[in-house]
C-alpha cells in the first residue's frame, strides 16, 4: 500500500463528496478517545486506512448497548438515497426499530432526488425550525461556522477525550473521522461515515470473457475491447452513458490527481487544470464516437442492465457495491476493473472516497439531559458490524425480515426487502459505524472485493482538501462544478470540440476557482504529501 500517498486527513447528508470542516489550530482540542470494537474477530484485517477488514460471514451477534436509548421524545430529519419506504402504519420493521429506541422518536425522511435534502435543509435553516438532530452536510453552506455556532448544539464537552467513553460505540470511530466534525475547535456533530474507497469501474465477467476480460494493459487495448462487445444490432453496449465518472476512470489512468494536486512549492492544481484531465476528455469522446456507450443516458440506474449483459460496464461509489448486483442476480460474477497506465507506463491513480460524507449534529442550546440522551440514541444507531442492534438497524427482526442461511448470514425476506432499505438507510445517514467489507451470503464475493481493494490501494490517493474548508467552494463550487461538468458533456458527446475546454477552465478560475485554490493553500496541512504529477505523452 502507498503508505505516503494515504498520509493526510479523511473528510467530505446528502451533500456527498463536499469538504470536511477541520480548521486550523486543532491541536488544542482534544479529539475523542479512540477505543475500537473489539467483539468481532474479521477474516481478513484491513490496514486502518482504506483497505477494510473483510468478515466472509456475520458473527454471532454481540450486544454493544444495554437498556433502550431513550426515554423522551426525539425528533430528528435525515436522507434516503434509496427507494422509499412504506409509511410507518404500513411498516412492522420500522415499527419495531422504534420500539427498540424507546421513548418516542420522530425521524422526518427526505428523498434525496433531486436536490430534496438540500432544499428542505435551507428552508428550515432559514425557519430556524430544525428537528432536534439534522443530518448536516458541508457542500453548499456557506460561512459554515458561522451557521454551526447560531443553530447547533457545542458537543465538546460531551465527546472530546475520554468524555466519548459514554458512549462506547461512538469512541469506536477513528480518529479521523472524527476531525472531520471539527469547526473552530470545536466538536459539532457525530460523524456521518462513509466508505474511505472511491469510485471503480465494474463489469459483468461472462460479457467481457470473449475478449479477455474487463481488464487491460493500456487504453489502447480497453477502446479495441468496447467496440468488439459492442452490438447495436443486438441491443448490447460496452459502457453505461454516465459521462463524468467513466471520464473519471479514465483520467485515473492518465494519471490525474484527486480533485486536487500539492505542487513541490506548496501550491495546489486542480485536475481540471491538468494535460491527463484533457487527455481523458478526449478519450472519452472518442469512445462516444465509436459508438460504445448505452445511447439513452436517461435510465435512472443501469445495475439491472449490467447484470443482464446489455450493458457491459458501468462505475459505481465503491467496491461493496457488488453486493447490489449479487441481489439482483446471486448467479452473476462481476469484475473490477484496477487502473492501468494509459500508455502502458504512467503509473495510475486511484482515488479514495471521503471517508465521512456529514455529520448528525444537535439542536443549539439543548439542555444536558436532552444532549445525552440524543447523544445515546446515535451511540444505537453507530453499533459497529456484528453486533445486535447493527443487524436490527440494517436487516430487521428475524423470521419476519429476514432468515438466516446455513452460515448465520441475514438474508432479507420479500417483505424486508421492501420495508427495510428506505429507513435503515435514512438511519445510516445520520451516523454508522466504520464500514467492513461482508457481503451477506456470498464469501467469495467479499474475498473477491478483498483481493481487489489490496490492488486498487496500492496507488491511492486521498483528495488533500478533505478536513479543510473553503468558503469560496460553498459559495460557487456546485455552479461552477455544473459549468464545467455541462462542458465536459458536450465534448464528450461531440457537441464541443475538446479545446473548448480550455475557455471554460479560464470561467471556472476567475468565477471562483482560484478564491478556493488560495484558501486551501492558506490550510493545507505541510505534512500532505506532494502529487507527482506525470505528464501525458
């Protein structure tokens, strides 16, 4: 593993991918005691960075809290990126998750479509009528600290050092994640976990089989792969149409940084200001042009299309993402993709999620009572894996949604699968434990996952941006992400030529590109490593 590639700092409820909030000066806080769950034994042990521990089947069961977490009313809004769930009359599992809370708790769902979560975040900002725990993203909030300090709840005193021993499964997260969560040393929420892998490109192996495989040696030999798999006639494409992250795959094998690149001299480059940025454009648009992208880019998600080999390939968050096309078809075998040097020689890059994607922070001026007691219920809800109330929180009750198989993995009901997914995910987005790789049902899959994650870290880089804050990236970054994401679009798809691109890179720095290059330089932490930029050939 590229140890010195992964120094640095983790970061990023719906506003995935945006900035973490750690600020300058941290030392003089002490950051929650890190104490690790220590109920389970993994199969295969991860390396505290990017490389998960691997678990081939569910452990039995432990207990990780005792008693119900609460006694009073809680009222709390988080966000669903899946399917919605049946209404609570009409829901036993969610009727049965809230008779293991106790008390009363009331959790206000918001579908994520759309800009769903971030909408209604603004309006009951604006209101100041926000539940008691609001699943609180960075991305689009500008003067952050600001904000934090009016509307929400100071939690040092409750979880800074060892005061976090109260709650033991939230001193069961690391270290860096809990950095994340920091604003003017100050503890302002309970991490929102997430992955620390990023995205990859996966295929389905019996469509790529005839051609050697979804892997290649070098960009040459991946485009003569698509276009020989791919049959118009027949109904059957090589890559699914979502253009900026196959581009993304692609600029990794030409080498681009993270988001960002530490230059020698301190200094930071954006990938869009990179020769392997442009290199991909104009290689995405070259497959476009031989026609091997699926050409109706509207379908909402092509994991059924992959699986049934009308698609050959698409890129999805992470690689325990196998596991949703495993549940569509358990007979399927899927592939990942590790990058490759585009020209057989530049080294490739990897890049690593947030880690973090938010934070569950609490109502401002909450009495203690009030604040331990929300504060035990996210204790609940961030049960790490292979304990009871994980498996209630993301399976349900046995016999009703779900059963186990031979090996004492959860396997979902018909009813749990429909009545499980829409709260439990809405539960995760307020806080979870680290996440593991356990696919439930299918060891070979997550040693698969597991053998392929070792590869994929060898040339990992973090986004060196992540725990820093800009307030010029809350302002005008998700315009200016859409300025030249539109672009990008429309080179790819041979609507704008590739020099193009250039003219609007010029856009993205005078409108607000350069303000967030100079206040991450201000931040940029001196032990970040520097990004060996290569240049493309």
């Amino acid at each position: 593993m590229a140890a010195v590639a992964l120094t640095g700092t983790l970061a990023g409820c719906a506003s995935s991918g945006g900035p973490g909030a750690a600020t300058k000066n941290k030392s003089t806080l002490a950051l929650p005691t890190y104490k690790p769950f220590t109920g389970v034994t993994p199969d295969f042990s991860g390396d505290g960075e990017a490389l998960l521990d691997g678990f081939l089947n569910m452990p039995n069961p432990v207990a990780s809290t005792t008693g119900k977490p609460l006694t009073g009313t809680v009222t709390s809004m988080a966000a669903n990126f899946g399917s919605p769930a049946p209404p609570l009359g009409d829901n036993p599992y969610w009727q049965g998750i809230l008779e293991a809370f106790g008390g009363n708790y009331e959790m206000q769902i918001v579908e994520e479509a759309g800009d769903g979560y971030d909408a209604k975040f603004a309006t009951l900002l604006a209101s100041n009528d926000l539940p008691q725990i609001t699943c609180v993203g960075y991305r689009n909030i500008p003067n952050l600290s600001a904000m934090l300090e009016a509307r929400f709840q100071d939690l040092t005193p409750y979880l800074s050092g060892d005061a976090v021993l109260e709650y033991p499964n939230l001193a069961a997260l690391k270290t860096a994640t809990w950095q994340t969560v920091v604003v003017n040393n100050k503890i302002w929420g309970v991490p929102t976990t997430s992955t620390p892998l990023g995205q990859v490109m996966v295929g389905n192996a019996s469509v790529w089989e005839k051609v050697g495989g979804l892997n290649a040696k070098d960009a040459d030999e991946f485009f003569e792969k698509a276009k020989e798999i791919t049959n118009p006639k027949d109904k059957k494409y090589a890559l699914e149409p979502t253009y900026i992250n196959m581009l993304h795959m692609f600029t990794e094998w030409y080498g681009a940084p993270n988001n960002w690149a530490v230059n020698d001299d301190r200094t930071l480059t954006h990938v869009y200001e990179t020769d392997a940025y442009v290199a991909g454009l104009e290689y995405a648009a070259k497959l476009f042009k031989a026609g091997v992208f699926y050409p109706d880019s509207s379908v909402p998600s092509f994991d059924s299309m992959v699986v049934n080999g009308s698609v050959g390939a698409q890129v999805v968050a992470s690689p325990r993402e196998l596991g949703t096309h495993h549940r569509i078809d358990p007979a399927v075998k899927m592939e990942i993709l590790i990058p490759f040097g585009a020209d057989g020689k530049t080294t490739p890059t990897y890049d690593l999620g947030n880690g973090v994607i938010g934070m569950a922070a609490l109502q401002r001026n909450a009495d203690e009572k009030a604040i331990k007691e929300q504060l035990s219920l996210l204790n609940w809800i961030a049960a790490p894996f292979g304990t009871k109330e994980y498996l209630a929180k993301n399976f349900g009750f046995e016999g009703r949604d779900f059963t186990f198989d031979a090996n004492g993995n959860p396997i979902l009901t018909k009813d749990g699968a429909r009545n499980v997914p829409g709260v439990s995910t809405p539960l995760n987005s307020l806080t979870a434990a680290e996440p593991v790789n356990f696919i439930a049902g299918a060891p070979e899959l997550t040693t698969y996952i597991q053998g392929q994650t070792a590869k994929l870290v060898e040339n990992a880089w973090r986004n060196p941006t992540l725990g820093l804050y800009s307030d010029s990236e809350a302002k005008f970054g998700p315009k200016l992400k859409k300025l030249v994401r539109d672009k990008t679009v429309d080179i790819i798809t041979g609507r704008a030529s590739v020099s193009e691109h250039a003219e609007i890179l010029k856009r993205w720095r005078a409108e607000g590109g350069d303000k967030m290059r100079a206040e991450y330089e201000v931040d940029l932490s001196p032990e970040t490593p520097v990004f060996p930029l290569q240049p493309v050939k």
